[in-house]
C-alpha cells in the first residue's frame, strides 16, 4: 500500500499540488482524471521521485519515501513521450532496463532472455525482438514501454496519459490490455488520463483531480452517478447543469419551474445525466421545458440530441441504440424534453452535492 499525506508542490508560488492526501492499494488500478494542468504529472513526478514536494510525506509500504532517489523506489513509470532508444532493438530496448538498473543490474544473459521473452508475451510483442523501435507503430511503441517498465518488476506502476497519442480504434484496444497486463501481473497501476470515458472504464477507482486538489475518490459509478461536486459532474460530460434557484416545490431556472422531489430551497444548481432525458414527440408528460432542436451526432452505440437551452446554452440528450429505435427530429423545430425528477441531482452555492437530492435521502 502507498499512503500520500499532505502532499503540496508549488512552482514560483503557483499551487501545482495542494494539501493531497490519498491511500493507494495493493493490486488495483487507479485511474487519476483531471483536467489539463490539474497537477496530475506533477503527482506522479512526486510519487516517482523525480521532484520533491514542498511539504507532505509519501509512504510505500509503511516506509518513508523522502531523500529515497527515483531509481530505489522500486517503481515504474512510463512517461508521456516514450523515451525509446529508436535505433536499438525492441529486446534491447526492454532489457535496458534491466541490464543498466542502479540497483542490481541484471548481467546473466540467459535471465535477462527468459525475462524479456515473458514480458514481451505478455505485452502481445513476442516476435519483434529484433525489429528497430523506429520501424514500430505507435500502439507497438506503446507497449515496448510498458514492457521496459513491467520488466523490472515494480510495485507500482504509474502511467501518464498512456492512451493519448494512440487513435481511437487504437485506444480501445489498449486499454483492454492494460487492464488484461495488470491484472496477470498483479500490481497497482496508477493511470494518469484526462479523458473521463478512459478513466471511468478503466478504474477500480477513480480519483478526480483539480487544480492540484483531490475532488473525489470513488468507484466509477459512483463517480457517474453521484459526483459530489459541480466541478466533477462538469469533467465527466455526462451532466446538464442548469443554474437557477431551489424553492419548496421546484428549481426556478430560466421562467421554468423545474421538477424535483424534494425540498430544494439550498439548491443553486440542478442536474440531469444526458443518458436520463426523455424526447416527447407526442403528448407532454410536463416534466422539463420545450427547446430548439439543433443537430444530431451519431457515435456507434448511441445518439445525442443538441437541443438549444431556455437561457442560450447547449441541451444534450443521448439515447442508446440498444433502447430503441433512433427517432428522427427536425432542425429549428421545439419539442419537449423530460426526465424522470427522481434523477436529479441538486447542487449548492458553493458546488457541492447536496445530500438532500431527489431520491428523498436525508437532508445535508
Ligand atoms: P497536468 O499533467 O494535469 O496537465 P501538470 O502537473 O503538468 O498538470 O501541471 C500542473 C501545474 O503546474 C500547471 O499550472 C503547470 O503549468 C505547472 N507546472 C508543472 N510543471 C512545472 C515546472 N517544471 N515549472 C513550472 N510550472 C510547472
Ligand atoms: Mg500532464
């Protein structure tokens, strides 16, 4: 287990980390999702040993981590630009690390052999021992990087944006891997992403990031369901957030009296999940607010509706083909959009869930 306390990191008086604390487990795949310049590389440096933290202590294992340099921490980490040798071989490139580690460098030309032939299986790369890394693709690179990191066995491996420079086809692919590689090797992955789908999909937990604060740790769907705060619910793309003000019997947003199923009187924000919205073609059950249908996309599995909001912004609807049959909407039209008021969520002045929401829990 690796335990953060306190954590803080700045840079000329800039916050890059502040007050972080956080438990990583044994064997599980953490993903930390943030947005661009949240602080996510600086706390993997941190944890790497690559920089120093201004205050805060980092343990692995019950033990200290402070003034212990990077190469005896017994950790991995494969950086955002693959630092590969491109005019050596991919055995060669794996096994560097191996032959060249400060502690214990591995010299038996036959151990290094078997242990890089198992992690090349492992990383699907058996075969291209001799190829040169500069003739690979991008995926395979990927993996060679992977592979020179897991070879020398760390407890804990940390990735910064592993997915990122790879297309989409690509990075599906790959993410089922990393989860397949982790779980045969059993180590903790601590996966860096700024995309929400990758680290909802790949995480035991997620943890969200911003502006150098942990926002909230929680299973993925937890993180879906109940972001405990405006700001996260805004990173996972997944929420209409509507601005207004709770009264006893609705949130009052834009001339509309939305639907809840509680007292909202703390309320300065209302939320309701893309995939939650209902499309009237027919009658209206009056539940929601009639807008401007703008445009379709079309993603594979499901659809999103762009709808034009009461007070100018962007409405979006998603259905998942699974469901049912796409409908068919005309531009510039208005039709009524509704939701279930049990699936709300309420959020107050200061961004927070509150704990009173629609589902009738108890009030905060
Ligand atoms: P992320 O990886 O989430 O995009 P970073 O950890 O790279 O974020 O950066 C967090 C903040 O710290 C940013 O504001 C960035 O500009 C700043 N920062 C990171 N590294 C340095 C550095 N070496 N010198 C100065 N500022 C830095
Ligand atoms: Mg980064």
């Amino acid at each position: 287990m690796m335990e953060l306390r306190g954590l803080e990191k700045s840079y000329e008086g800039n916050p890059a980390i502040q007050n972080l604390s956080l438990s990583v487990m044994d064997n599980e795949y953490l993903t930390l999702l943030g947005p661009s310049g949240s602080g996510k590389s600086t706390l993997l440096r941190l944890i790497a040993g690559l920089e120093q933290p201004d205050d805060g202590s980092i343990q692995l294992e019950g033990e200290d981590l402070d003034g212990r340099p990077a190469y005896m921490r017994n950790l991995g980490f494969v950086q955002q630009k693959y630092a590969l040798f491109p005019h050596m071989s991919v055995f060669d490139n794996v096994a560097f690390g191996l032959r060249y580690r400060q502690e214990d460098p591995l010299q038996d030309a036959s151990e290094v052999h078997d242990r890089v032939s198992r992690i090349l299986e492992l990383v699907g790369l058996l075969g291209y021992e001799e190829r040169m890394v500069g003739q690979l693709s991008g995926g395979q690179k990927q993996r060679v990087s992977l592979a020179r990191t897991l070879v020398c066995e760390p407890k804990i491996c940390l990735l910064d944006e592993p997915l990122g420079a790879l297309d989409a086809n690509l990075r599906e692919r790959m993410a089922i891997e990393l989860r397949r590689i982790r779980a045969a090797l059993k180590v903790t992955f601590l996966h860096v992403t700024g995309n929400e789908t990758e680290a909802l999909a790949m995480g035991d937990r997620v943890v969200v990031l911003d502006k150098g604060r942990i926002c909230q740790v929680a299973a993925p769907e937890e993180v879906f369901s109940a972001p405990t705060s405006i700001d996260v619910a805004k990173f996972l793309n997944a929420y209409n957030l509507f601005p207004g003000r709770g009264e006893l019997d609705g949130f009052a947003y834009s001339g509309h009296l939305l639907p809840i199923k509680c007292d909202a009187r703390q309320a300065h924000f209302y939320g309701i999940r893309y995939d939650h919205i209902r499309i009237i073609t027919g009658n209206d059950d009056g539940a929601g607010f009639k807008a401007k249908f703008l445009a379709s996309e079309f993603e594979g599995a499901r659809i999103k509706y762009l709808f034009e909001r009461p007070d100018g912004g962007v409405f979006e609807a998603e259905m998942h083909l699974g469901e049912g049959d796409p409908i068919t909407l005309t531009p510039n039209e208005f039709y009524e959009v509704s939701w279930d008021p049990k699936e709300v969520l309420l959020f107050d002045t200061s961004g927070e869930l509150l704990k009173s929401n629609a589902r009738g829990e108890v009030a905060k």
